[in-house]
C-alpha cells in the first residue's frame, strides 16, 4: 500500500514537471521564431556609419519582414550579410534599388572622379554614412537583394539617441 502512495506522489511530481518543461519548450520556440523572422535587438558599431551611428556601438532594434515582402527604399539602414566575409553582418544605408541610376565618388580619398551606374535587377546599391571609412557597394558592387537581412526601425541605446535612423 505504501508503495502505491510512493508511486501516486512521484507521478504527479512527473506530470508537473512535465508542464513546466513544455511551458519553457513553448517559450523557447516563441522566442525563437520572434528572434530570426520578426525583430531583434542588434549591436552595431565601426566607423562606417559615423555620424549617423556611434563608433563604440549601439543596440538597434532591426524587423526582418521587409525584406521578405519588398518593403524597403533608399533611405533605409538595413543590416547585411557581407559579400566578402558570411560570417559579419554589415549596417550599410540603401541608395539605389535595382533599375536606379546611382552616380557616387570612386574613392573619395584620392580623388573627385565619379562613376554612374545602373543598379541591376535583383540588386541593392548599399553605402556607409562615412564614405571615407566604409567598405560598401562602391568597392563591392551591387549587393543581391537576398543578401539584405532586416531593416532597421530604430535605436535603442544609448537611450539620448533613441529613435528613427532614417535621413
């Protein structure tokens, strides 16, 4: 008889953390799913960006549904995987979606020639705020739009630059 009691205990005991384990498995996937395909929280820093973004970083807070559904335009601070290196995300600013006419300086350090170009089908023509410290589409070229990760709606740290990032 004792030993029903035992087994009765435990059993409930199990079903219970059963529950619980589920609830945190559930939880685990919402904040999955919310991470990868909705919005995240993304640490950026660098000099590309300067003055737009702060060389020893910010936290903004990227959605990663306009890309998927085309809903992004000049203007726009997107994060991109790099051509260069797949493992580094970049923070660039779109200036030409495909079919514009993009005219920029060749390399600015050096010298004021500029190069006019058309953006090809399926491409995005990406540059840092700070054209003299970034590596963007003027060395790379056009970036595939698959490439392009998620836009970013705003900053959110440090709290004095909270806000939007568009120009």
């Amino acid at each position: 008889m004792r030993v029903f009691q035992y087994l009765s205990q435990w059993k409930s005991k199990a079903k219970d953390g059963i529950q619980q384990s589920l609830l945190v498995a559930k939880f685990l996937c919402l904040l999955h799913v919310t991470n990868n395909y909705i919005c995240s929280p993304v640490m950026v820093y660098g000099p590309s960006m300067l003055p737009t973004l702060n060389l020893t970083g910010d936290v903004l807070l990227a959605e990663h549904l306009s890309p998927l559904l085309d809903k992004l335009g000049p203007g726009d601070v997107v994060l991109v995987r790099s051509p260069d290196n797949p493992r580094k995300t970049v923070t660039k600013r779109i200036v030409g979606m495909e079919g514009d006419t993009v005219t920029f300086l060749a390399d600015p350090a050096r010298s004021d020639r500029h190069v006019t170009l058309t953006v090809p089908k399926g491409h995005v023509w990406i540059q840092g705020d700070n054209i003299y410290a970034s590596k963007d589409s003027r060395q790379l070229g056009p970036i595939p739009y698959g490439l392009i990760l998620g836009k970013v709606l705003c900053r959110v740290w440090p709290p004095e630059g909270f806000g939007s990032l568009r120009q």
